[in-house]
C-alpha cells in the first residue's frame, strides 16, 4: 500500500457530532467501508452507544449513524503509507480533508471526537490552525483500533459514552 485516499464522509444534513478517523486501513479500502477491519471495535461500540442492536450489513451500520445525527469522516484525504498502520504515515504527504466546506454544509456539528491520538494531532497540525468554527468541541477517544489493545472494550465503551451523553442532551 502506497498512496491512498479516503472515503467520502457520511452525514445527513442534521448531523450534531462527528466522529474522526486517520485515514482507512487496509481492510476498510479494500472492502470499500469505514471501520471493516473485523477486529476494529468501532461498530461493536456504536451498536452499544446507540442501543440499536448488532450492527450486521453496512448500510445498516450507515442508517444508525444517520438516524443518531452523527458523521464519520477522516481527517485525512490522502497520504503516502506502506502497510496499514497509523505510525507509518509519512507525515510529509498528508493532505487534509476539506473541512470548511463540509462545516459550512453541516452547521449544526458542534462536537468532534478523534477515533486515536493520530487523527487528533493530524486536526489539530493541518486543520484547527484554520478553522474559523470557535464554538467546536474537540474531544479525544482511545482508538478502536485492533492495534489499540492497552484498553478493554469496556474501557474503550466506558470512554466513548460521552458520545450518547451529548445526543440526549445539548451539551456534552
């Protein structure tokens, strides 16, 4: 793997919170999906946050996070990496994803939380220093990742709540 490039975001237009990735690994271009690795605990998770039940094909992964008013997206629009691996990014090559143009079609997004500490610094080097959005809530949560073992699904669970919090109140 070399140059790559990330998805589209998913987002309804109701969208309140959204949800930042790196860029995909392997398994998620190669099946064409967000989080397809199938030890990430990205979907286990969401399925949890949002009480919905086993999350099984992806366009009923997708309607859940539509229904819930959460986007997904990547930090992320391209970058060079052998391997799948975060921590073989070549920082050098990142290009950032275009986020005032998407903020400004989703207005109602005040909350951003980075899925692992790479996407948030990646944001806070390539996109926060350009950001004209002040009334944004960033917020770090431990990666889903397989390669992220130090937590238990239940820690990792216990620490994305704040996801349902914020949608069953207006601030989280």
């Amino acid at each position: 793997m070399s140059d790559i490039h990330s998805f589209p975001p998913i987002a309804g237009p109701n969208a309140r919170i959204l949800i930042l990735g790196s860029i995909p690994g392997k398994a998620s271009l190669e099946a064409g999906e967000y989080y397809a690795h199938p030890r990430n605990q990205f979907w286990p998770i969401i399925a949890e946050l949002l009480q919905c039940g086993p999350l099984v094909d992806y366009p009923r992964k997708i309607q859940a996070l539509l229904d819930a008013n959460i986007a997904v997206w990547d930090v992320m629009q391209s970058c060079y990496r052998p391997g799948s691996l975060d921590s073989a990014i070549d920082k050098n090559t990142v290009v950032a994803n275009d986020f005032p143009g998407f903020l400004a079609v989703h207005p109602l997004i005040h909350y951003i939380f980075f899925n692992g500490a790479t996407a948030e610094q990646a944001f806070r080097r390539l996109v926060l220093p350009d950001l004209a959005r002040p009334d944004i809530h960033l917020q770090s949560l431990p990666s889903t990742s397989p390669a992220h073992a130090a937590l238990s699904f239940q820690q990792k669970l216990d620490r994305w709540g704040v996801i349902a919090s914020g949608l069953k109140s207006t601030e989280i």
